[in-house]
C-alpha cells in the first residue's frame, strides 16, 4: 500500500474510535505506528518534534519517494 493510500485510509478510519485518537500527538504515533518498519524508524522522531499530522504526512512521503 502506498503511503497516500495509507494516509485516506487511516483518515477514514479515525474518524471512528475517537477515544484512541484524542490528541495530535496520539494520531502521529498511530500513524507511524502502521507504516513498514523502514518508515517507521526514519519517521520516529517526528513524535517528539511538535510536530502535526500534515508535517508529518509530509516527511514520510518524501522520504518514501
């Protein structure tokens, strides 16, 4: 799956379980948390670098290519 594939379907389905996802930071680490393992480690420290979904969105696609 691709990781803009990845991102509608994690969009869609976080609308439904709002207690999991109840701040920026928790829907950051549920993202990454459901990337491949590569992505996983390069994009770790996004978590910890106040940074919101978009940017984060952003950076594991560019680093995807």
């Amino acid at each position: 799956m691709t990781v803009t594939a990845y991102e509608a379907r994690f969009h869609a389905l976080s609308r439904y379980p709002t207690q999991l996802v109840t701040t920026e930071e928790k829907r950051i680490r549920l993202f990454i948390r459901g990337l491949n393992s590569e992505l996983q480690v390069l994009s770790v420290h996004m978590t910890c670098a106040g940074r919101n979904f978009n940017e984060v969105t952003y950076y594991v696609k560019k680093v995807r290519g």
